[in-house]
C-alpha cells in the first residue's frame, strides 16, 4: 500500500515537471531559435545584396569601392572590430591616434575586400546551420563554391546582435578567421615599431595608399 | 619557452625568406603553368588520385584517434575510388555521399594531448612546429606507397609523388596566397597565424569551438576577462 502511494506520489511528481519545469526550459531556445532566423536572414540578404551591387562585370571598381563601402559599414560591426584587432594596444594609443587608426583600418578592410567579399558572398552561397554562441552572438554557418577550385568553402558568419540590430564581427574561411588573422599581424607590426601605435599607423597609411594607387 | 626564444623571430623570418625565394623561381611557375595549361579536368583526376593514395596514412590516423566511424569512411572511399573510380583518378565516394576528410600524426598527437611547441619554419616544407614535423616523419615511415617504393628499388616514385602533390597543392592556393601577399602589412605574421589556425580547425574536425574568440558588438572598453580565451590563439 505504502508502495503505491509513493508511486503515485513519483508520478504526481512527474507529471510537476512535465507541465512546470519543462516549458521553462523550453522558453529560452524558442528565443534563441528567432535570433538564429533572424541571423540567418540578415546573412542571406546581405549576400543577395552583394550579387546586385558588387558582381557584375562591367561596374567600375571605384564604384564598386563605393558601395562596398556603404556594405561594410551598414552590416559590419567595423569599430569593434578595428578594436579588437588592435588588442591591447587600443588603450595604448591616443584619442587622435584611435580616430586616425579606425579610418585607415576601414580604408584597408574596404580595398582589400571588395574583391573577396563578393566571392564569399555570392549567389552560391548556402546556409547549412546556424548556432547560437551565446545571447548576443550567432554563428551562420555556409557552404560557398567559389569559381576555380570544384570543392565548395566553409565560411562562417560570427553574427553579433543587439537588440534587432545584427552586425557582423567576424568572417571565418575554412578555419581562418578575419579578426584573428589581422589581430597577430597588426600586433607584430606594433612589436617592430617598438610597440608605438603610431608605427603601425603609418604602415597602414602607406599600404591604403598603395594598394589604391595600383587600381586593382 | 627557452626554445621558442631561440629558434623565434630571427632564424624563422629568414628561412621564410628563403622558402619564399625559392617558391618564387620554383614551384609558383610551375603551379601556374600547371593551372593555366593543363584542363581542368586533368587537374581533377590528379587531385583525386594523389588524395586517394593518402588513404592508408588517413586510416591509420583515424583509428588512432579513435574516430572509428572516419576509419569506415576512409576505408570505403578507398575502395570504392581505387576500384570504380580506375586507381583513384575519380572520387566517386563523394558522388555516392561519402566525403572525404584529411587526417596526419601530427593531429593525432594533439587530439592525444601533446603541446605543439613553439612555431617553426622549415627549409622547404615551410611552417610547422615540433609536434607537426614529429608527425609529418611519422607519416612518411609508415605510408605503404613509400615502403613499397624503397623496397622494389622505385625512389623516384616517391619524389614524383611529393613533386606532384607540391604542385597540386600550390595551384590550388595560388588566388588565395597572391591575395594574402598582396593586402597584408606583414605576409610572415599573416602566414603563421593562418598556419595555426588551420591546424586548430583540423585538429578539431572543423567543428570550430563556441568559445572562440570574436570582437563583440558595441564592445566596451577592452576587457581583461577575455584575454584568457585569447591566449589559446595568441600567434607568437
């Protein structure tokens, strides 16, 4: 008799958890899943606006630059990132040296990636998966087949979010990431200059300027 | 940490100077001759054959990690390429839905814990570390192509082998490297810390860890707290 009372008294339990518990956990992923969606379609429009913008052949590459500049600026978290990529030198630098450096920065993501941003990014790009890292960051993970080599490249999107407000705060190609790889070059440059921020500027201002110059 | 200091910044830089010299009047006019004059079909069985010959050493590795389910893999595709696809010139595992996947010792000592050591430029075969270059003489020993090869007398067979993958493989990167040449400030940082992060992406299967770290949105003030999980990736 006792027995079954317990057993009773396990099941009512059971049946506290089922209704109670299990809908609380459930909550937080039905969140999470909408930020993924979201992540995800940010992702695909953006690449869709990058096949409009970006990939025919016979637009001027100074106009190209142009809107490639708009792009990088509206869905790319660019201040974070030339940030982050400066690590502990930031908070080294000065007011006017930060100012400087995130200019020139934006000038080298822009001329250096126009061209492989509209490769990553083009009409063959495909979503396989999304996952979310933490809160306020999703991972989109794609498949893209680029023109010269038959096997299609892993590119991931590191999707940060506020609020709805979706920037992108890193690119990650085959296991290569954008942020990361900047990171330790702007880092060693800092290293040779003696670790002045103002060594690594000037590097900057003459690879902008000669990466403009040769019109390519 | 000794060590790391002595063969570091000065020994590495130079022979990264060299290398570069000598892909520059060797292997980058090959390569690009290769891609350029040969079709591309040719080009794809040659792929196919060389990854289909890397199947022993892949197995071997597989089942050392213990990853039994790649061991299968491995094994089918090989049978299956060496067969259908006449000595592995076509990769019709693939078509059949069984991706290939890459796998040497110097992975398998870091899935079995082993630190890789400080970074390395060799002569040659150019970056590296201690753990890799223990692993890419590991896998040489025990590759039956190149048993048989010192057995029936057949060297040559190895150096054409390790010519033709060089050339394979530099054709297959020569967009991806030109443009890392040309848009870097400091090519040797670039190269090195790419070279780490492939190898942590391969090591892991390219299941890319969550904790990686990314700058984050309206970051604030550079915060300490992350510096942790930056170290694992700290390229020096």
């Amino acid at each position: 008799m006792l027995d079954h009372n317990r057993t009773q008294a396990a099941l009512k339990g059971l049946v506290f958890i089922f209704v109670l518990i299990l809908p609380l956990g459930l909550a937080p992923p039905s969140v999470a899943a909408e930020t993924q969606e979201m992540a995800g379609s940010f992702i695909r429009s953006l690449a869709d606006q990058a096949i409009k913008s970006l990939t025919q052949k016979d637009t001027p590459r100074d106009v190209k630059i142009k809107r490639f500049r708009t792009l990088f600026n509206d869905s790319f978290a660019v201040r974070s990132i030339g940030r982050f990529v400066l690590g502990r030198s930031w908070r080294k630098a000065s007011k006017e040296e930060q100012t400087e450096y995130l200019k020139l920065f934006e000038d080298l993501m822009v001329v250096s990636y126009v061209d492989r941003f509209s490769r990553y990014a083009g009409d063959v790009l495909v979503i396989t998966r999304t996952r979310a890292e933490n809160p306020r960051n999703t991972t989109v993970f794609t498949k893209v087949k680029t023109s010269s080599t038959g096997k299609p490249a892993k590119v991931l999107w590191r999707v940060g979010s506020r609020g709805k407000i979706m920037k992108i705060v890193d690119v990650i190609v085959e296991g290569v990431s954008m942020s990361q790889t900047l990171r330790t070059e702007f880092s060693s440059i800092v290293r040779q200059k003696g670790g002045k921020v103002s060594g690594l500027i000037e590097e900057l201002r003459k690879k902008t300027k000669s990466l403009k110059a040769s019109g390519q | 940490m000794f060590l790391g200091a002595w063969v570091g910044f000065p020994a590495n830089r130079a022979v990264f100077a060299v290398n570069r010299g000598l892909d520059a009047a060797f292997l980058k006019p090959v390569a690009m001759a290769y891609r350029d004059m040969t079709p591309q079909f040719f080009q794809d069985r040659i792929n196919a054959a060389l990854d289909n010959l890397r199947a022993p050493v892949i197995l071997f590795n597989d089942v050392l990690q213990g990853e039994l389910e790649r061991a299968v893999a491995t094994v089918i595709r090989f049978l299956i390429n060496s067969s259908l696809g006449l000595l592995g010139l076509n990769d019709i595992a693939t078509d059949m839905g069984i991706e290939g996947h890459d796998e040497d010792f110097g992975q398998t000592l870091a899935v079995w814990g082993i630190p890789e050591g400080p970074y390395v430029v060799l002569p040659l075969f150019g970056p590296s570390n201690p753990r890799d270059a223990i692993g890419m003489v590991v896998d040489f020993l025990i590759d039956p192509f190149n048993t048989w090869a010192g057995n029936t007398d057949r060297n040559y067979a190895v150096y054409s082998r390790s010519a033709a993958r060089a050339v394979d493989l530099r054709a297959t990167h020569l967009e991806t490297l030109n443009e890392l040449e040309k848009y870097s400030l400091d090519f040797y940082a670039s190269i090195r810390s790419l070279y780490r992060q492939r190898r942590i992406n391969e090591i892991s299967n390219g299941d890319p860890s969550a904790n990686w770290p990314a700058p984050g949105i309206g970051q604030g003030p550079y915060r300490e707290t992350k510096l942790k999980t930056q170290e694992a990736f700290r390229t020096q």
